[in-house]
C-alpha cells in the first residue's frame, strides 16, 4: 500500500537537497513508498543565469547525494530558476 514518507524521512531528504551550495530552495516535496521502495520528487529553485549543464549537474549532485541515504528510492527532479 503506498503512503507518505514521515517527517523525518522528508526532513531528510530536504536537507540532503538544500545541502548543495547552488540549490536555493526544494519547492513541492512528494514523497511516497511502497512496499520497500520509495520515491521522493522535488523541484529544485536554482539560479536562472547558471548554463543548463551545470543546473544539470546539480541535479545529478542531489540525486546522487539522496541515493547514496536511501539507495531503494526512485528520484525525480527538476529544476526551477529562481527569480525572487
């Protein structure tokens, strides 16, 4: 049966995100699990005036980051600039 992760399973997760130096905020956490296997998605706000490979890469930073605490997660991200 699939259900949220808890608290500190997305607390977690969220801190291994906004741990990167170039991500400035993790906007619409999903989190979920089903049997053994989790998935988290998350949009990651970054600097619009980085080059699409490095914002790339640091998706690739985070999801590697993410995987290497929980290795039976599915990781979706995507990234979002941050025009604040």
């Amino acid at each position: 049966m699939d259900r949220e992760l808890d608290d500190d399973l997305r607390n977690k997760i969220m801190d291994i995100a906004l741990s990167h130096p170039e991500v400035k905020a993790v906007e619409d956490l999903r989190t979920r699990s089903s049997g053994l296997q989790r998935f988290a998605q998350m949009e990651l706000v970054i600097d619009p005036a980085i080059s699409l490979d490095q914002a790339h890469k640091i998706t690739l930073d985070v999801e590697s980051e993410i995987l290497k605490q929980f290795p039976n997660c599915q990781v979706l991200i995507k990234g979002t600039p941050w025009e604040r």
